[in-house]
C-alpha cells in the first residue's frame, strides 16, 4: 500500500512538472489522473533482497561524478583531435553471478549508468552468458580494452553496492 502511495505521488509531481504551473487545479487533476494511471498499466512489484546502502550510493555518486567530468573532457578532445579517424570496439564485460543471474533491475541499473558515461553505450545485453557488451570510443590499442573493460566493471560495482547486493548465498547468511 505504501508503495502505491508514494507511486501516486510521484505521478502528482511528475503530472504538475508537465503543466508547468502548481495551481490547485493541477493538484487535484493530477490527484483524480495518478491512480487512474495506476490502475490501467498494472506494474508488476519489483522487490530487491537487500537495501540500498548510504556509503556505496555516495561513493557511487562521487565516481560517476568525477567520470562524467573526465569522460566529457576525453570525447571533446578525441573529437578535436582525431576526429573521423577515430577508433572505437565493443568490450564485454560479464556481470558478477553469484550462483544465479543477477536481477533484471540491477542490470538495468548498471546499463543506465554504464550509458550515461559520454564515449560508452551498452549496446547488447546478453542474460544467458550474463554479459554486457558496451561501445567504447577511442580504442587505440588492447590495453584501452582492458582500460574500459576494468573502468565498466568498476562502475558495475559501484552499482551493485550502492544496490546493497551482495548474492544470493551471502544475503541468506544475514
């Protein structure tokens, strides 16, 4: 119920974001639209096994910060520099599967933030083999590879403990 609660007024605020304007007509229109909303596309429930952890979201945070920074520098002066001439390669890097394939969200969350990254994309996520296989700009040599492959799983971890997740086998032991 609380779920549903806090999802309604998520859609309020959303729904008053899109008019532009926080009068009370866009309150209450947007109070009667949310749980109608909810109502015709059903969600399913998606619990986590574990809680999302201050420490590793900060420090998540702060990597992303700084790789954002860094990242956009790069891709501005490989385009200056190189320009068309510029190489690029797709790098898979296998999720860690404690046992079991990680859950959908958390793969989703470690695209979202693996894309977000100027100069990277995920491009194909392959559930059997539990790879990601991202686009990476300027590849020059198989040390770059291995360069955006550790940096990608880096940032996977960071998600995965910002996540809370630590397995199935250890999350039983808690």
């Amino acid at each position: 119920m609380t779920d549903r609660i806090l999802l309604t007024g998520w859609l309020v605020v959303v729904w008053v974001l899109l008019w532009g304007a926080l009068t009370p007509a866009v309150i209450l229109s947007g109070v009667l639209v949310a749980p109608l909303c909810l109502a015709a596309c059903r969600l399913p429930a998606v619990r986590l096994r574990s809680r999302p952890r201050l420490g590793g979201s900060l420090r998540a945070l702060g990597r992303l910060a700084v790789e954002l920074a860094t990242s956009t520098a790069q891709v501005v002066w490989t385009v200056l520099r190189r320009g068309p001439a510029t190489r690029s390669a797709i790098v898979g890097v296998r999720l860690p599967a404690h046992g079991e394939p990680l859950p959908d969200l958390l793969v989703a969350m470690a695209a979202n933030r693996l894309s977000v990254v100027p100069g990277t994309l995920v491009v194909d996520i392959d559930r059997p083999s539990n790879t990601l296989y991202i686009y990476v700009l300027d590849v020059r040599s198989e040390e770059d590879v291995e360069e955006a492959r550790r940096g990608a799983e880096r940032a996977v971890h960071d998600v995965l403990a910002a996540a809370g997740y630590a397995g199935p086998e250890r999350e039983e032991s808690r």
